[in-house]
C-alpha cells in the first residue's frame, strides 16, 4: 500500500498542454489605463482647487 502511494504519475509536457486565453488582456489594460488617466486628472483638479482655497 505504501509503495503504490509513492508511485510518480505521468505529467503532461508542455507541448501536450493547450493554453487558452479567457480573458483579453489588451482590453483590460486599456481600460486600466483610462481609468488611471480620469484619477489623475482628477487629482489635479482637486490639487488646483485645494491651492487656489483661502483657509479662514
């Protein structure tokens, strides 16, 4: 019983594995793009209004 528990099974090579993408990487990253640039500009205007602020 311990001999058969030890016993190496045969592992697929790299040629015999298909890898199929399941999602578009390059969509996604263009997305997180937009929404990087929007934060940013985003930030600057609250930037600009924080200096442009009188504090009492």
């Amino acid at each position: 019983m311990v001999g058969s528990a030890s016993n190496i099974s045969n592992r697929a090579t790299r040629s015999e594995i298909k890898i199929i993408r399941t999602v578009d990487v390059k969509a996604i990253q263009s997305q997180a793009d937009e929404v990087a640039k929007r934060i940013r500009l985003l930030d600057n205007q609250l930037q600009q209004t924080n200096w442009a602020a009188d504090l009492l």
